[in-house]
C-alpha cells in the first residue's frame, strides 16, 4: 500500500468559536481523564455555528482503498446533541475523518489526522458543507479499459468500463491532491494534477487527467496587458519557461509530455524551440484559434507529467501553411545544422563553413549572429517556390534585428533578390540611416517603407505589401514615410531567399555596395502569403519581446 498525502485542510475550522461547546470538544470525552488506549475526538457544527447531532462520522486510514482494502479498518461513530463523536482502540497512524449530514447532501473532511501510541488525538472542528463532485473525462486515456477511481482515504469511488466520463460525487469541497484509478489489470497510477479543487455544490472537470500537473496560460490583451482591441485568429502564442514559473523536474528531459488545450479541452497543436532542462528555460509556440481583443480573461491550460506522453511538438500545425505562413525560421537548430523553415515547405537555409553565422541568445531562444563580412544564409531552390511572391501581391515579411552600431553602407537581413522584396537597413536615402522594406515594381524602380534606425537592442521590423501599398512596422508601431526610388530593370524573381545579403551584388547608378552583408543579429525571420493587420503585428511584439505583455502565469 503507497502512502498518499492526498488532502489540504478540507473543511471550516470555527477558530472564532470560542463557545462552551468547542471546549468540549477539545476534553478527553473517555471520562475522568483516564483515557489509556489510542483515540480521536471531535466536534462538527454546522454553518451557522450550531452543534450538527446524529450525523454519521467516518474514521479511515490514510491510504485507505474502499475497493481493495477490508471495511474493518473503517472505524464509525454518530455525533451526539453537541455534536461530538470519538472513536477508541485505533492503531497508530495517519487518519482522515469524514461526515456526512443526517438527510442533507452536506459533508467535511479532515485529513492528516495522527494517531500515537497510548494517547487521545483531538481533531480539528469541522462545519458541514454542501458537496461537490469530480467529473474526470477518460473518454481518450481509459478507452478501452476498465477498472476504478477512488479518492485514497474515503469511501468515495467509481468504476467504469471504457473510456468515458467518470462521476466521483457527494466529495466535501476542498483541495485535493491524489485522485487513483486502478485498472482492470491491477495497476494503480496517479490520475490527477498536483491539486484539484472541489467547490461547493458545483462539478470540478477534470480533462486530460493521464497528465498529472497542470497551469492556467492567461492571454490578456487589455490595456493592462497587450493592449489589442481586435481579435486575431490562428495565432502563435510564445510561452517562455524558466524556473520561475515551471518546474522542469517534473517534466520529461525533452519536455515531450507536454500538453495544451483551450477552451472545452480541444487540444492546441505547440512547438518546442527550445527546451534546456540544465539551463531551465524553454520557449514554446502555441497556436490559438482566437485570440479576443481587449479581454483579460482568456486563458489555456498547460499539462505535464505524463511518462507515458507522445511527443506532440509540431511546428508544421503551428505555423500552418493555411493560416498564410510560407516560412518560419527560428534559427535554434544545433551546431552548424541548417537553417530549419518550421512549415511543411520545408524551405531549410544552409550555409557554408566559412560563410555561417555563429548561434547566441537571440530574443526567442537561439539567434545567429552575421559579421558584415562573409556570413549568410541561402535557402536553395525557393526562387520558383511559394515565396516567389506577385507584385501588387499580399505578403508579410518579418525579423528581429539587433545591431550595435552603424556605418554608412546598406546591410540586408533578408532578401529575395534586389529587384524583388527585401528587408535592410541603409543611409542612402533622405540623409539619414534607416530601416527600410522594399518592393520592387518592374521597370519603375522600388517603393520604400522606411522608419528611423536604433541600436543597442532587439528590434521587431514587419514589411506589409497589400496589393499596391506597404508599411512597415517597428516594434509593432507603422511609420508613413514611404519613398518612390526610380529603376528602369525589369522585376527579377530568379533569386533564392537569402538572410544576410543579397543574393547578386547591387549597383545602382548612385550605388556600388557589393553583396549588402549584414551585422549584428537575426532571429524569427518570418514570410506570410498575407497582408497581416495591424492587430496581428502588435500582438506579436508584444507577446515576443523579453517583457511579454501578453502571457501571464496564473
């Protein structure tokens, strides 16, 4: 038999009841004080402080399994006119107590109660209150099975056949921590998290119950938070793990026993980008339905602690191809591995020895560092891919970008070729050095959406082509400044996606720049075939940058 602590203080303790009555509950009721074999005494009241007589008390050992275990362990008194009840001749030990009013559904229950050699042990008062009920779905975990589930220390069980919902009821409200099914087989495995709460006359459902813990994600997009007034659908949620908020020792070393749902238990498909058990932090993306704008309320639910738990990161379900993604590169694969695209394109990066841009901390897990030299990355045969986006097209393109200083030449974070779209930084244009997105329009020249430049830290720059206007977003803030910058070449698509220079070399009648390397860091370059809004970009700002405003631990 495994020792289970499996309850929390259930049940009202009247400290303020000072009456005659809590006193004597609190005597050696065996008589005189000559009291010599092992006991508990109580007293139950009801709500409104009156003594609860001819109620039916309970006295169970800790770990007691009201199916395996034999009902003569189970100890029985009645309360009298005070409401007192003692049970005598107990074994040393841990013991619960449970009540259950005469003709009402209303119950208590006190747990931990320790029992000592030749001594009479006064349990706390407890009040009657209606109970509740746990509902625990094993409509996937059990289905096809059969067996039980019981609360360790009571009488309170099911069985069941099948995977399907399971009523455990007439429970007193409180916390509890262990509920046990025992299948037909014999095995007995935790099926709860770390706590569950049984309110009141209300039903506590229990989802996904094969994963022992649990945490509320809250999603606040109110002015307290993300500060975002529409909603926004399919979106990938950053969660970010570290030691303050989760326990990686509870979790698989991977963090494979990881699970997500969302409002009535539907499952949201996630993707790990990192998960360093030694370093405790992780970065997972979530992809959620709908995300409500201006609302404080929304929440998912985070599981772990299942052993016997598949693996679900996806970043394919993640960043799905239906919801306009066309490439995700989040830049966290290992040593000198290529450049993984997280969509089902598949548009991996590679890089050269002696052209590869070195990992470091980027601002979501891993990033890659360029030396505005020789380093970039290439991501073969997309010249002709879905990223060969139309002119007058709808596209997003999107990157973190961190530099420490500037120069005066022009340093590209990512490109499909010079005469196409491309994002970079440069001083050529108004005197002054700028970020700047580019659309190229066949035999006229660029539109350029350009914002003022920053150093010293991350920077989130979106370029939004829809149809024949852009903007381009810093930090999830659009700037106006848009410059009409003359060309008399044709557009050319030929060009694969490259990160960190441009693919030709670009002259220009006033510009001879060569490759255009960039310097500094890069990291979750992004493509969609959509024009995102301006929700969509500032919620991703918001929820990505180190200080995330829109996830919150409850």
């Amino acid at each position: 038999m495994i020792m289970i602590r499996r309850l929390k203080n259930i049940g009202y303790l009247l400290l303020l009841f000072a009456g005659a009555s809590l006193l004597q509950c609190t005597e050696n009721v065996a008589g005189a004080g000559s009291e010599t074999t092992n006991g508990v005494v109580g007293c139950v009241f009801n709500r409104d402080a009156t003594a609860s007589s001819e109620v039916i008390v309970k006295l169970f050992p800790d770990a007691y399994n009201p199916i395996a275990d034999e009902t003569g362990t189970i100890h029985t008194d009645t309360t009298d006119a005070s409401g007192r009840y003692r049970f005598s001749n107990i074994a040393p030990g841990l013991y619960t107590v449970l009540a259950r009013g005469n003709g009402s559904s209303t119950s208590l229950l006190i747990n931990d109660i320790a029992v000592a050699k030749d001594s009479v042990t006064n349990a706390p008062t407890g009040t009657l209150d209606t109970s509740g009920c746990i509902a625990i779905d094993l409509t996937a975990e059990a289905a096809g099975t059969g067996g039980y589930l019981y609360l360790p220390g009571t009488d309170i069980y099911s069985t069941f056949s099948g995977g399907r919902m399971v009523l455990l009821s007439d429970i007193p409200s409180g916390t509890f921590t262990e509920v046990l099914q025992v299948n037909a087989d014999g095995e007995t495995r935790n099926m709860v998290r770390d706590t569950v709460t049984v309110t009141s006359g209300d039903t506590t459902v229990i989802e996904h119950p094969s994963w022992r813990f649990s945490r509320e994600i809250g999603l606040n997009t109110s002015m307290t938070g993300a500060g975002v007034a529409d909603d926004v659908c399919d979106f990938p949620v950053l969660v970010r793990l570290t030691d303050d908020n989760f326990d990686f020792a509870q979790a698989a070393p991977d963090g494979a026993d990881l699970l997500f749902s969302g409002s009535g238990g539907i499952l949201l498909p996630y993707e790990i980008e990192r998960w360093d058990v030694t370093g405790k932090q992780a970065e997972l993306w979530i992809r959620v339905d709908t995300i409500r704008g201006n609302d404080s309320d929304q929440s998912i639910i985070m599981y772990w602690g299942n052993t016997e738990a598949i693996n679900r990161s996806d970043g394919e379900m993640v960043f799905d191809t239906a919801d306009g993604f066309l490439g995700v590169w989040h830049f966290g694969d290992a040593g000198t591995d290529s450049a993984r695209d997280a969509t089902v394109n598949g548009y991996h990066g590679v890089s050269s020895d002696t052209a590869y841009p070195y990992q470091a901390e980027g601002i979501v897990g891993d990033s890659r560092i360029f030396n505005g030299t020789s380093s970039y990355i290439t991501m073969p045969n997309t010249a002709s891919s879905r990223l060969n986006l139309p002119q007058n097209g709808q596209y997003t393109i999107s990157a973190w970008v961190f530099i420490d200083s500037t120069d005066t030449r022009s340093h590209v974070i990512a490109s499909k070729g010079n005469s196409q779209y491309f994002l970079w930084y440069t001083s050529i244009h108004l005197d002054a050095t700028l970020w700047e997105f580019a659309d190229y329009r066949s035999e006229s020249g660029w539109d350029l959406s350009v914002q003022p430049l920053s150093t010293g830290a991350w920077v989130l720059l979106t370029g939004v082509r829809n149809g024949t206007t852009q903007y381009l977003y810093v930090n999830g803030v659009s700037g106006d400044t848009l410059i009409d910058f003359p060309f008399s070449s044709a557009r050319d698509s030929t060009f694969d996606l490259m990160i960190g220079r441009f693919a030709q070399v670009m002259a220009s009648p006033d510009n001879n720049e060569g490759y255009c390397y960039f310097d500094g860091g890069i990291d979750e370059v992004r493509i969609s075939g959509r024009a995102r809004n301006a929700a969509w970009i500032r919620l991703c700002y918001m929820n990505q940058q180190a200080d995330n405003k829109l996830v919150v631990f409850r």
